[in-house]
C-alpha cells in the first residue's frame, strides 16, 4: 500500500483525471441505475396504488393501504416466520459443513483439483433442476428415499409441515454449501503457515488451533459468507415453489410476493409485498456491514 | 501495406456477410407472401399431436391465406397461464389465438386481452356446443372463445373388487373401508395444493346442492350443504381410504397408483381409460366407470368441468384472419382430431355418436355427455384466481376438516371467499 503513496500533482491535471473518472464510470453507473434504481424506484410507485392487471379501469392513489393490509394480514407473519426459520436453519447447517469441507479442501494432499471440483458439482446444478431431483428422490411412490432401511414405505414427506421443511432445508443445504465451503476456502489459503508451525512448537493442541489461529483470522472470510448467504437463503423462492409450492405452511415471503403479483396480478399489493421483503435484505445487509463490519477490521490479518 | 491488405480483406469478407444475411432475409420474406400471414397459436402441449395436426389442417385449408405455428405452452395450468399473462399483460402482440383454459374466461375479458365473438362467427362456433360449456367461454354474457375440447371426471373402478359402482362418496368411502387398505381399499383424488383441489372441492360443493358464487362477486355458499359436503371431504381425509400421499396427489398420481393396483376407486379425467389400456393392461381389463359420485343419494352429483376454449388476443395484430383460423381450429373437425389423437371430449353434443368418441370412450361415450351435461363448472369471475387461492387456502390440507363439525373450516372458507371477490387482503 505504502507504494501508492503519491505526491500531489497540479489541480489542473487532478480535475481533468477526475473528470475522466466520471467519463469512464458514467456507462457503468447509467446501467446500474436503469436495472436497479428504476425497477425499485417503479416498483415503490405500484404499492402506493390500487393496480390490478384484470381491472384496468380502477386504480388510484391509495397510500400506504396496501402496506397496512400486508403488515396486518396474519398470513405475512406466518410467512416471515417461515423464511426467518428456514434461513437461520439452513445458513447454521451450511456454515458448519462448509467449513469442514474448505478444511479438508486445504489440506487434500493429492488430488487437490478434483476433490474441489467434485465438492462443487452440485452448486453447478441449477437450482429448479435439483429441487426436481430431490423432490422425485422424496415422492412416495417412485422415489428411492422411502426404500432405504429405517424409513416407512408410506412416508408422504412433502404431506406434513415438519417433514417438509426438513426435505426443502436438505436440498437448500446440499445445493449452497459447496458456495460457502469455497468462500471459507479463500478465506483459509490467506492464513500464514507459520503461524500454525509457530504454535505447533508451543505445543497448541489441533482445536487449539483451529480456535486460537483459524477461526479469529478467518473472521472476514466468514463474515462475507454469511452475509452472501443470509441474503440468499431469505430469498428463497424455487426449492419451495417446485417441492410443496407454499402447501402444508412452508410458504416463504418470496412464494406470498409471487402469489399476489403473478397469481393474483394485483400489482399494488404484490409490490407493497416486494418492497417489504427488500427493505428486511437491507435490514440484513446493514446489520452485517454495521454491526458486524468493525469485527471484519479487527480480524484483517495484520492489523 | 501489409496492414491496409489485410484490412481490406476483412472489409471485403464483411461485406459479403451482409449481402449474404440480406439475400436470405429477402428470400425468406418471399417463402412467407406465398404462405400468408403467420398466426401464433399459444396453446398447452397435447402429448397426441394433435394440436400440431389441426394447426396444418387448417393452413391448408386457408387457402394461403395464413399459416398457423402452434407454440407450445408447459404442461401445468398455472404455468400456461403464467406465460401468457406475462405476455398479454405486456401487450405483447406475438400471439394471435390463445387456447384458453375454461377458468381464465373471466379475467382475460375483463383485462381486455380477448376479443368477443359476435354475429355469425358467434353462431358458427356455438353450434350444438353444450350449454355449460360455451357458459365457460362467455362472460357477462359475452362469449369471448370459440369452444374447443371440454372434459369432465367420471369414477373408475374396480370391477373385480367392487361389485357396483357407489353412487355417493360416503357409500364409497364404507366400501374402501370394507375392502382394507391392503386390498386396495383406498380412494385416489387430486388433493395437492394447487388448481386441480379447487376442482375437486368445487364438484363436492356443487353436489351438495350450493355453489361458491352466485354472481361474480357474491359468495353463496349456503351453510347446510357446504358444510355437508366439507365433512364429506375430511372424512375421506381422515379415514383409511385416503391414500398415504392424498394431500399431494394430482391427477398424474392418482392415475399411476391406480395402474399399480393399488386403489380400488379414482376419480379422474377421461384420459384415465387409455392410459391404463396402455400401461396396464390387466387393470384396464376390470376397469368400471361410473358417474362422478354425489354427497346425498338423492341428490345427482355435478362433475367437474375443464376444457380448452380458443380465443383471440386483442394484441394481435392480424384480429379478422385469427378469428377465422380460430373457428377452423375449433370446429367440429378440430374436435374430433383432438379426440383422435389425445382423448380430449369434443364439446359438440352431436359428435358423440360418431365412430370417432365411441372409439376414444368404448361403452362411455354416453357417460361423458351426460357427465358434461350435468357439471357443475367453476366460477366464472374476473377474479378467479383469488377464488381459487382462498379455497386452496382454507381446506388445504383436506385431513384438518373435522368430519364431524365442519362449521370452523366453513367460517373460514366463507370469510376468505368474501375477501377473495373483494380482492382485499393477501392470499
């Protein structure tokens, strides 16, 4: 860093560099804006509206009735429940599985390329292909699952809520953890061998290791991906919407969204819905950068 | 000079690129003049091909006057409708005839998506159709699709487990009960969340003696019978005969299991009959058929009602020609390939008798019509969708009705169809 220490060129050149800057941005930032800026921007202007695609002639400025109507309606709640539930659950599972795998990705002696590339194979898969996958696996009729010792012939998995969740967090789990085994991975090769030989010779048992050296430089590393993955699993829309579609009370806040806004074409209210689930990501997302981003610093190996 | 040469030679390879891109366009115009106008025909997928036929008869027909290219739509009924409610409500102008599921009628019209039929065209395609179905086409009293095919649910069963056919669900459910869930004593249904529940509550409800809505936002739902008919279904949730997996069955399920031998009754479209000749030949052997069983026994029942009507997108950009392309799609020609080639149940009540249906339906070809005849077709309302979400909503999963008191379930169902018609709240 200390390398780009510059000394202060004229005023006349920093204005033209800058405004170069500007020059060479400016294509990024029009994109940016017109992808993400317009559609939230449009889509704050529908939940204030009475807007039905199958009643073209109502309409009208309606407030904040569609947000009262979502926020009062106990079907919303059961859903944000459902999605808290589901996200905290399966980003625990993924973080403790990811973090044995990225060890033992860092430490394959032969082999290396493929035991990573095989760890990522189902992170390849797309997401509506593998819950088909998992969802015929379950079926009681044709799948395999039920034919395995220890569980019942006659298991309707996707019949009851409890088992249903349980099906839905093991293809979320099987699916993303290779993603966070990988994030983690890069957090692990940062780490100094040294460290390890130095505390070897101070006689550090492996878990002392692991929590003394491992975990508190890996923090960034981790803390990126949560975050990553917190954002996403909240999100959390094709495992459900293919396996039970919202039945048996596993509906997520982005299968209710969906409901209004495609089902329903009731735009006003599906994105009074949008917006919501958009302003708990932003809720998420500051929570981790906030809150947690003064640990992130703290842990910079280094400092 | 190196340099220019090469440049030149690039430019010179570019060029001839063009003009080859140019000449191919031009000749594709020309093929196209000779063809007509082409129509888009969004329409869900027939495994028979018969849609592809049609779509070639047609053309031909025309004279060169247009060419019809099917495109085929996802084998799911909220899936088709997603797609095309993307488009239409985009003002897409790509699709010019949309086969049109029977429940869709209400808010296509009302969205102004469809055209409405008027005059002799009107007449043409209304022909000898079943009174109920061309109710499924029209909307306020317009009619905005040319009827297509229809269907309707009959009861199989098995003969060789079953003497004769019950006549109501609870004489069914005591036989199944009878009969032991290891011998087949189970009863299969379409009881997933998702449209084909709608379907199957909606029939019982009708059977009972009431019906959702009276009007296409008023709810009717008369306490005694919808009541009857909620109990009538958690009964069924709740007792042996429903199969371990009922609250996700549909009708591919129920027809597989029924092919495995391991249900004694299905209830189920006509497909059912030449699907089992083709995969199960020893079932399809005893296989009876009955109409759709009622709630009381002096009351007949009213079967469910599906179908495909074909309309014309008010985005088209080629209406007069899509109208006729529609009405030959639809004929009774038309029909009768869908029949053919895909089992589909004409909704011409004259071509019943043809060698075509009593060949496609061997011995309930009758059956059927007065199944059609009978049926007691869901809401038609703008907004259906909401209908449908709200039943799914409060009886789902069906083994929560108390078969006993089903006055709960029917507070509940009241309340949220009363909402759903109001388009409040979510669902």
């Amino acid at each position: 860093m200390e390398a780009h220490a510059q000394q202060a060129p004229t005023s006349a050149r920093t204005r033209s560099e800058h405004r170069l800057a500007w020059l060479l941005c400016a294509p990024a930032v029009i994109a940016m804006l017109a992808v993400t800026a317009y559609p939230i921007g449009y889509a704050i202007v529908l939940s204030v509206q009475q807007i039905d695609l199958r009643f073209p002639e109502e309409g009208g400025f309606v407030g904040l009735d569609n947000y009262t109507s979502v926020l009062s309606s106990q079907l919303w709640w059961t859903d944000v429940f459902n999605t808290v539930f589901l996200t905290v659950v399966t980003v625990s599972i993924e973080l403790v599985l990811g973090m044995m795998i990225a060890l033992v990705m860092h430490r394959a002696i032969f082999g290396r390329g493929v035991v990573r590339t095989a760890v990522l194979i189902p992170y390849g898969i797309i997401t509506v292909v593998a819950a088909f996958s998992w969802q015929f696996a379950f079926a009681p009729d044709s799948g395999f699952v039920n034919n395995l010792p220890l569980i019942s012939d006659e298991m309707d998995w996707f019949g009851g809520r409890f088992s249903s969740f349980a099906v839905i967090i093991m293809a979320e789990v099987w699916k993303t953890t290779p993603f966070m085994a990988l994030l983690l991975l890069a957090g692990l090769v940062t780490i100094d061998s040294q460290l390890y030989e130095a505390a070897k010779v101070d006689g550090a048992s492996a878990w002392q290791r692991f929590t003394r050296i491992t975990l508190p430089l890996m923090k960034p590393a981790i803390l990126v991906a949560l975050l990553f993955r917190t954002l996403d699993a909240f999100r959390v829309f094709d495992t459900i919407y293919i396996m039970t579609a919202g039945a048996q009370d596993t509906e997520s806040v982005s299968i209710l969204g969906f409901n209004q806004l495609i089902s329903r074409l009731n735009l006003g209210l599906g994105s009074a819905v949008s917006v919501l689930i958009f302003l708990c990501v932003l809720a998420i997302a500051s929570f981790y950068v906030k809150v947690l981003g003064t640990r992130v610093e703290e842990g910079r190996p280094g400092s | 000079m190196q340099l220019t040469a090469r440049v030149a030679a690039i430019g010179l390879v570019f060029l001839g690129v063009v003009a080859l891109v140019v000449v191919l366009l031009a000749s594709g115009g020309d093929s196209d003049a000779a063809k007509g106008r082409t129509l888009t025909f969004f329409v869900a997928i027939q495994p028979g091909g018969s849609i592809e036929e049609v779509s070639k008869r047609c053309s031909e027909e025309s004279n060169g006057r247009y060419t019809i290219e099917p495109e085929f739509l996802p084998t799911d009924a909220s899936q088709q409708r997603e797609q095309l409610v993307r488009r239409l409500g985009a003002d897409d102008s790509s699709i010019d005839v949309i086969g049109m599921d029977v429940i869709w009628t209400g808010e296509f019209a009302n969205a102004g998506w469809v055209e409405e039929w008027t005059g002799k065209r009107k007449k043409e395609v209304t022909e000898e159709v079943f009174p109920g179905v061309i109710e499924t086409a029209s909307f306020e009293d317009k009619l905005y699709a040319a009827p297509f095919n229809t269907n309707t649910q009959l009861l199989w069963y098995r003969k060789d487990l079953v003497k004769k056919a019950p006549r109501t669900w609870d004489e069914m459910i005591d036989e199944a009960e009878k009969l032991g869930r290891d011998n087949a004593g189970t009863i299969q249904v379409q009881a997933n969340r998702y449209e084909g529940f709608t379907v199957w509550a909606n029939a019982l409800i009708e059977s009972a003696g009431t019906e959702l809505l009276s009007g296409p936002e008023t709810v009717d739902l008369a306490e005694g019978p919808t009541t009857r008919a909620l109990e009538v279904m958690g009964r069924l949730a709740n007792s042996s005969a429903a199969p371990p997996s009922l609250s996700t069955s549909n009708e591919d399920t129920a027809r597989i299991a029924f092919e495995s031998g391991e249900s004694a009754f299905m209830t189920n479209y006509t497909f059912a009959y030449a699907s089992a000749k083709e995969e199960a030949p020893e079932i399809a052997k005893n296989m009876g058929f009955a109409r759709f069983p009622g709630i009381e026994a002096n009351r007949p029942s009213k079967p469910p009602l599906g179908g495909f009507n074909l309309a014309v997108s008010s985005f088209s950009e080629n209406k007069d020609i899509a109208f006729d392309a529609a009405a030959c799609l639809a004929n009774g020609k038309s029909q009768l390939t869908a029949t053919e080639l895909d089992g589909l149940p004409p909704s011409r009540s004259d071509l019943y008798s043809t060698k075509v249906v009593t060949g496609a339906f061997p011995g309930f070809a009758e059956l059927v019509k007065s199944s059609i005849e009978a049926a007691g077709p869901r809401p038609s309302t703008a907004a259906y969708q909401d209908v449908s979400l709200a039943v799914q909503r409060s009886l789902h999963p069906p083994d929560k009705i108390d078969p006993e008191d089903a006055s709960s379930v029917y507070d509940e169902l009241k309340s949220n169809l009363e909402d759903a018609v109001k388009r409040e709240g979510l669902l």
